[in-house]
C-alpha cells in the first residue's frame, strides 16, 4: 500500500485542522527583452509578453486544487525589477508601468503582482531615483501590485542615502492611502539582502540572475508546526529539532509534489519552494505560538531568537531543488 492509515489521517489533519495550505505559486517572467527606446514601446511589450507567458497560471492553479485537494490560496507573478526595464526609456514618473501592470494581473486574474523594484544596495542609477520617487503615486493608485525597495547587503552595506529616501517616501504612500489604513505601504518592502527568486509578497521579485522563466512556490505551516509540538512538551531540545526537521520535511514534500506539476504544465522550470511561517488571518496560526509552544512565556521575551532559530536552522525551512532531478 502506497499511504497507510496514519499518514492519510495525519495529512487530512493538516488541511482541515492545522491550516496547511500552499500559501501561493508564484510565476517570475524576465522582462529584460522588453526594454525599448520610449515607455509606450516597453509597456505594450511588457503586456503582450506577460499575457502569452503568464496566461495559463490561474488555470492551472485551480485544475491542480481540484485534482489534488489541495488548496493553492494566491496565484501571482513576479517580474524582473522594473527600474531595470525601464531604464532605456528615461521617463521621469514611472507609474504608468505600475498601472500597466496592475491592469495586466487583472486580465490574467491573479492576485498580486510583484516587482516594481529597485537594487540599490551599492548605490542608486538615475532609473532607480525615478522608480523610487514614483512610488507613492505608483501604489496608492494601483491594487495588486506590490513594491520593493533592496538597499543594504552583507557583503555591500548600507545604502544610507537610500535609507533616508525611503522614510520620506513610506511617509508618503502612508498619507496618499491614510483613509484605506495606508494600504500603499502594505505593498511595499524595503529588504537587507533580497532574495531574487521569492515566492511571497510584497516582496517578491524576478532577479536579474534568474531564468527566463520560473515557478516558485511558498507553503504555509505554522500550525502544522505547533500541532507537532505539542505532544512533545517536556521533551529535550535534541527531540524538539528533530520533530520540527521531520514536520518540515513532510510539508514541502506536499508543496514539492505541487510546483513540480504547475512548472509541468506550464512549461517552465521549478524554481524553490519556501515554507513560510508568517501568520495568517486564523487564531493560533502563526510563529508566535510556536515560540510559546517551545517554551516562551510570550513571544519576544527572554529565549525569542534562540527559539526562532532552532526553527530556521533544524535542516532548513527553505530548499531549493536541483532542476537536473
């Protein structure tokens, strides 16, 4: 027999009590060939290519919750930094991308699209000044498009020139949405060291270093986690590790089996599956539970960061799968 009892039992558990689900598929489109001498040019390429590539993804999301009971919660896309894209062009106010984008992730019916961003951890081009400055007008007239802004790194620094900018510039998108609880600063990220190919928003964005085209996947599993812990209150540190490695595992083998088959009949690679452990809107899931689940008396006394890093590094929560398998 393929499954026994136990585990069938343990994985309908984790649908329907501990609120696992795949968080989101993320579909990153490089948009570098789409850059062209004016704005319109490199919007109407962006738009064909993001219809032709993108088209299927909502489709194919829902057709694999139907087959595999498993609920796909947001379907997005990523693109590549549009300060980057736009560059060539040297228009002033980069909005008109945003909204482009906005209205192109309404036709493919996705929830959000991720990308008008900009790298500047070492230092800001004149295209990045531009998108930055637009951001404001750019996320406060748009609804699914989200921003990001990556101005430090480990091996850069800080870019506090940036860091300065940014204030003004949250302070800013905060007043243009204040009667919509500042809903333009909930799509913005500002990042330290960026990962190019995350699935998760506001942060997400297609990296200069990535593919032509990718499917990334994020799962959530945070009351997963807590349930798994628990029944080993009392237990020493070496068997808490070890049930949280082993409970991560059988998560995103679930989100593995998942994107494997979306980038299949998409047509692209898979990229990386991450497994969040950011809240969601249901009591109880969230990381802070499982800090008290380990022991805490709340989350963010005494112990806070040495709990949240037996999560992270008991064998990874984020794995990345070699595409030659």
């Amino acid at each position: 027999m393929l499954f026994t009892a136990h585990e069938i039992k343990e994985t309908v558990d984790m649908f329907l009590r501990h609120k696992l689900d795949i968080r989101a598929i993320t579909l990153g489109v490089s948009l570098l060939d789409c850059a062209a001498a004016t704005g319109e040019a490199t919007r109407e390429r962006i738009r064909e290519k993001l219809l032709r590539v993108a088209g299927p993804l909502v489709t194919v999301g829902e057709a694999i919750e139907t087959e595999y009971g498993v609920p796909i919660i947001n379907k997005r896309v990523s693109v590549t930094p549009i300060a980057l894209v736009a560059a060539s062009a040297r228009e002033r106010d980069m909005s008109p991308y945003a909204r482009l984008l906005d209205g192109v992730a309404t036709e493919l019916g996705v929830d959000f699209v991720g990308g008008f961003s900009a790298l500047v951890q070492k230092g800001c081009a004149e295209a990045d000044r531009r998108l930055i400055e637009s951001i404001p007008e750019a996320l406060s007239t748009t609804e699914r498009v989200c921003g990001s802004i990556n101005l430090a790194s480990t091996k850069c620094g800080i870019n506090m020139d940036a860091v300065r900018q940014m204030g003004a510039i949250i302070k800013e998108a905060a007043r243009r949405t204040a009667s919509r609880d500042g809903i333009a600063c909930a799509k913005l990220v500002v990042f330290c060291n960026a990962p190019e190919d995350n699935p998760f928003m506001a942060g997400a964005f297609h990296g200069p270093g990535e593919a032509e085209s990718a499917l990334n996947v994020g799962v959530s599993g945070p009351g997963v986690v807590k349930a798994a812990l628990e029944s080993l209150r009392g237990a020493g540190f070496d068997e808490v590790a070890e049930a949280i490695k082993k409970t991560a595992f059988k998560i995103t083998r679930m989100g593995q089996l998942v994107g494997s088959e979306a980038a299949r009949r998409l047509g692209v690679p898979f990229g990386i599956l991450d497994l969040s452990l950011a809240p969601t809107p249901a009591v109880g899931d969230s990381v802070a539970r499982i800090l008290e689940e380990l022991g805490l008396s709340t989350a963010g006394a005494h112990g806070s960061t040495a709990a949240l890093a037996l999560q992270f590094l008991s064998d990874g929560f984020r794995e990345r799968f070699d595409r030659r398998r």
